[in-house]
C-alpha cells in the first residue's frame, strides 16, 4: 500500500508527501528521501524516540549480563538482581574518575547514560525517562528533550566527576536533565499548572535526595548536575508557549543524537576488543 502522507522532519505535523514546502513551519522538500534517514524519523515521532532510547538501555544492560557469562553469579539480594560485574561495566564505558584519569576516556561521559547496576535500576530510569520525556516534549518539543536529555545526562556525570567519584553508570542524570528543565518551566510559567508541576517536580526531587543520602552508592552529584543543567537548558531553549523550536535545536538535537550513536558504537566494539583479546 503506498503511503501519501508523512510526518513533517521538522514540526512532526502530518502533511502530504507531495508537499513541496511544509504548511506549518515552511519546511523545504520535507518528503525527500534524505529526510527519511533514521536521525530524521527519531525526531520527528516522539513515541519512537522514547522507545529506541528505552531499547538501547535494555540492550547495553543485557549485553553488561552476556559479558560476565559463563562466571555470573545469581543473589536474592532484590537490590542486586541481575547486577553486571563492574568490569563489565567500566569496559562497556562506566565513567568516573577512574575511566577518565587513569584511562582517558571521556567518551564515558555520554556512554554511562546507557549503563545500569541492576534490574530495578533500570526499570525505575527506564519509567522515570517515559514519563518525564512525555512532559518535556509537550512543553518544548521532541528535539529539545532530546538534547535536554543528552546534554543533562553529560553535565550530570562531569558534576560526578568533578566531585572525585571514581565509577558511576546510570540514566538517571539525563533524566535529571528533564527535571530540571520541567521545574524551570513550571517555575517560569506559574499559574495553576505551572505551580501544581513544579511542586509535583520538586517534591519528587527532595525525596530522591532523601533516598540519595540514605542508601549508600547513589550519585547524588550525578542528580544534582544534571538538575542544574537542565534548568539551564530549558532557560536557554526557551518552552513552546514563548518559542517555537528552531533550526538550532533541531541542529543541536542531531548532533546530540548522532553523537550518542557513535559513542554507543564504540563503547560496543572496545568492550568486545576486551572480551575477545
């Protein structure tokens, strides 16, 4: 069956594919066929970016677990559970103090983003992201979350970093990110929505601190970094109801998308240079 419509690259409006020039945002040639590549359908279709960041974290978490066949071992520990051995983990591009001092790599920066201790660690990211992600693209659009997202999760990890703490993983300061730019949001906005979601935010926020301080191995530098920056993302983004998403954003998402592919490329083939030799 051929299909006469497509998603806009640029606004994700539905519009005819003969359009040669997108009635909403004036978007040229927006049924081209280079438009069609993946970096362009991701970020257009906000349902199928939400799941393809989700896939990816499955996968690296599965593939931490492949590694540390066949010497694995199991725990009733339900903290524990299904938890990569650390050398996994730091080969596979856990970042810190340790990968980037002593071993240089500062790619990890974006790489531990995808990496996760445990089934419960990855579930509870993994539905924070859905949710926080859901929110954010509908106050400031698909390619800003993205790079709300990506930059929050860097900034986060240098925070860690600069912090002293020597191996960390996890999605939770990207998705940090997007609470931060959700509280400034709610913040700038005001009005009884804009209040009701701040306060909603932030009361999630004090008790992940809480939780943070109490139980041993959090990175709540990690949280706090990439809090920070996502508040500042979204002050310099600007939200929908005050701006439209630009050229820059959808640039600056691309870069952060092609970006994280390469870096996720890579960690993939040097953990398996270490596996095999």
């Amino acid at each position: 069956m051929q299909r006469n419509s497509i998603l806009c690259p640029k606004c994700g409006l539905l519009i005819s594919l003969s359009e040669q020039t997108c009635p909403y945002c004036g978007l040229r040639s927006p049924g081209a066929r280079w438009r069609r590549l993946a970096v362009f359908r991701l970020l257009a279709d906000p349902a199928l970016l939400v799941k393809t960041v989700i896939g990816v974290n499955i996968g690296f978490f599965v593939l931490a677990l492949l590694m540390d066949l066949p010497t694995a071992s199991l725990t009733v520990n339900p903290l524990r559970l299904l938890s990569p051995s650390e050398r996994s983990l730091f080969v596979l591009g856990a970042t810190g103090v340790i990968p980037i001092d002593g071993y240089h790599r500062w790619w990890t920066l974006v790489s531990a983003g995808y990496l996760h201790g445990g089934l419960l660690h990855i579930f509870f990211n993994m539905a924070a992201f859905r949710q926080l992600s859901t929110v954010v693209v509908r106050e400031f659009g698909i390619r800003r979350m993205f790079a709300i997202y990506a930059l929050g999760g860097v900034a986060g990890f240098g925070a860690s970093y600069l912090a002293g703490v020597g191996l960390t993983i996890g999605a939770s300061a990207g998705v940090c990110g997007l609470v931060g730019a959700i509280m400034y949001y709610g913040k700038s906005r005001g009005g009884t929505y804009g209040t009701a979601l701040y306060k909603q935010v932030g009361m999630w926020v004090v008790i992940m601190f809480v939780f943070g301080f109490a139980v041993p191995g959090i990175d709540n530098w990690g949280h706090a970094g990439g809090i920070a920056a996502g508040a500042l993302l979204g002050y310099l983004f600007g939200y929908t109801e005050r701006k439209r998403e630009t050229a820059v954003h959808q640039t600056l998402s691309m870069v952060c998308l092609a970006g994280t592919a390469g870096i996720l490329a890579w960690a993939i083939l040097t953990s398996l240079y270490y596996r095999l030799f």
